[in-house]
C-alpha cells in the first residue's frame, strides 16, 4: 500500500473520531474525504492496483506485462471500493439510502475478493495482493459500520445531548411525521445555543 493512502487511512479515522464527537470540522472533514476517496479509487484504481504510477498513465510502455484481466479486475474494484466508501460515508452521516449503499458495496467488494483469491492461486501478480489488501481492509471497516446499529453512533455523537439523541431516532423512525420532525428541529437548536 503506497504512503499516501497509508496517510489518508489516518486522516479518515482521525476525521471519524472527530465527527462521532462533533469537534467542528469532523462532519465537513468526512464528507470531503471519503468522496475524494471514492472519486479516486473510482478514477484512478486501474493504475494505483497495478503498480503504474500517475505520472506515467498515459504511456503505453507501463502497461507492458499487464493482462487484460487484471486491469478489468482493477477497474471493477475501483468501482466496489467507491461504493463501499460512500456507503461508510452514508452511514456516518445518516444519509438516506445508507443500507442500500452499503449493502451493495459489501456485495460487490466479496465478489471482488473472491476472484482476487482465486486469480492471485492461479497467477501470483502483484495486481491480487493489492486488490486483497484494499478489499480487506476498507470492506473490514465497511463491515464493521454495516453491523454497527445507526442508533449506536447515534447515542456515541449525541451522548451529551440525550434528548437530541432520542428526537433524532424517533425522527429517523418517522420521518414523515410532523410532530418528530418538530421535535428534533427544537432539541437541535436547543444544542445550537448551548
């Protein structure tokens, strides 16, 4: 795994932290990160899952080596990364559409890792190993947030504020109530003021 993303693994989880305890800039920090992310993986995965470097995408000679299948593979991983970081993405920020989002991602990061499985027995290049890397350890964490109940970060980013916290469950329960929504809009600002 190159530096980089070794930083901006980091970068994410200190981001995370930051926004389950709703220090300013945490929410903002996610969203920015994990969509850059998933544009990236989305964009670029074809290159960074086969050893080529950015500055050398565009010439011919860094594909040399390189079978067709893997760079299909790295494209479709690209694509299943990208959708599990917008499914973590999701649920952090109780975006609608969260289950579905991660659910597909899981999906799709499993089929993926499976294949790799299988293409890295039959053929060792390093093309699976960094496939298995990747698929692992952001569908790990993809995983651990598709268990975690939303109530639960919930209750981790509210706990000073257990009435917001309750408001905004029953609201998320309701969503086209009134009353809930009422509710949840008062003990926000309520918050806003302290």
């Amino acid at each position: 795994m190159r530096i980089a993303e070794i930083i901006i693994g980091i970068i994410a989880v200190i981001l995370i932290i930051m926004n389950l305890l709703t220090i300013p800039g945490g929410s903002v920090g996610v969203v920015l990160l994990f969509s850059f992310l998933s544009f990236f993986y989305y964009i670029l995965s074809f290159a960074l899952l086969n050893g080529i470097r950015l500055r050398n995408i565009f010439k011919a000679d860094s594909y040399k080596g390189i079978r067709s299948i893997q760079i299909i593979l790295s494209i479709l991983t690209g694509f299943a990364l990208s959708i599990m970081l917008l499914g973590i993405l999701f649920k952090i920020e109780f975006y609608p559409g969260e289950k579905i989002m991660m659910l597909y991602g899981l999906i799709f990061v499993g089929v993926i890792t499976i294949i790799s499985i299988i293409l890295h027995i039959i053929n060792k290049a390093d093309t699976y190993r960094r496939i298995l890397i990747r698929t692992a350890i952001i569908g790990g964490v993809g995983l651990f947030f598709f268990i975690l109940p939303s109530n639960t970060i919930i209750d981790i980013k509210y706990k000073e504020y257990p009435e917001l916290a309750e408001a905004f469950k029953k609201h998320r329960e309701n969503p086209g109530d009134e009353y809930y929504k009422s509710k949840y809009k008062e003990e926000r600002e309520k918050r806003m003021e302290k």
